[in-house]
C-alpha cells in the first residue's frame, strides 16, 4: 500500500503545494478514499500540516476518508425528490442500513451519500445504487431494493 502512494506522490515536484488537489485525486482513484497514511505522506511530500491537508479534502465533496463499501448508494435529495418523499427515504435506510450519510457499513457492504440531483426530476423520488438509477422509489421498493445487494 505504501509504495503505490508513495508512487503517485513522486510524480508531482516536492513542496509545491499547488499539486495538492490533484495528488488528493490521484490517491482516491487509485485507493477509493483518502487514507490516513496518504494524508502524512502528502503532508512531508507538500511540507503542509495534516489539518490543511483535511481542510481542502473535506471542502470537496468528490473526496472521501473512509473506505467505500462494494454498493454505493445516493439518495437523491433535490427539490422534486424531496417533495416526493426523498428524505423519508434517507431516514429509513439510514435506519435500514444503520449509517448515515458519508458513511460505510462495518461490513463494507454499503456506503451512503446524499446528492442535490441525480437529473431525473420527472422520475422523483430516485435513488442510485452503484451506476444504476431506480425511480419512483417508495421505502418499500427501497427495502426490497437493498436486499438484492451483498
């Protein structure tokens, strides 16, 4: 694990903190998350602290610091999903699943996000799960849904 971090940190010049985001990027598609062990050796590569390293990581919603789960759900909260019922939605498979939003299962077979809109306003409530979009969502359906995944 080490070594491939510590690859994708060389390819960019040492101290120029400018390379951050982009190294921060490199690290998630490689790894899936930002790890604590990225974040110290970003942080003697760059020569910035750790907490500067997670405040610009933590401002972007695209980076994550916990391990993704094998399904990744996204409860689509945006204005016609709320009004159709998006947030009850998210209570129940906050309930379901027992995470919260940006949060994995303990058996990693889940992750949780909340999103503003996944484009299918006319569909409403959506929800994804990995690539694949299930409209007109009811808690039932939602229920059902979550147990063909493992």
């Amino acid at each position: 694990m080490a070594g491939s971090i510590v690859s994708i940190i060389n390819k960019y010049a040492p101290r120029d903190k400018s390379n951050l985001i982009a190294i921060l990027q490199d690290v998630q598609k490689k790894k899936g998350y930002i790890t604590p062990e990225a974040v110290d050796k970003i942080s003697s590569h760059l020569w910035i602290s750790r907490s500067r390293i997670f405040g610009v990581a933590s401002f972007y919603s695209q980076f994550k610091f916990t391990p993704p789960g094998r399904n990744s759900i996204k409860i689509c909260l945006g204005t016609a999903c709320h009004v159709q019922g998006g947030d009850f939605l998210l209570s129940a498979l906050k309930s379901e699943i027992g995470i919260s939003p940006n949060e994995t299962t303990e058996d990693r077979r889940f992750d949780l996000e909340r999103v503003a809109c996944l484009g299918c306003c006319a569909l409403a409530p959506v929800i994804m799960v990995n690539d694949t979009i299930f409209s007109n969502m009811s808690v039932v359906k939602l229920m059902e849904l979550t147990d063909q995944y493992e």
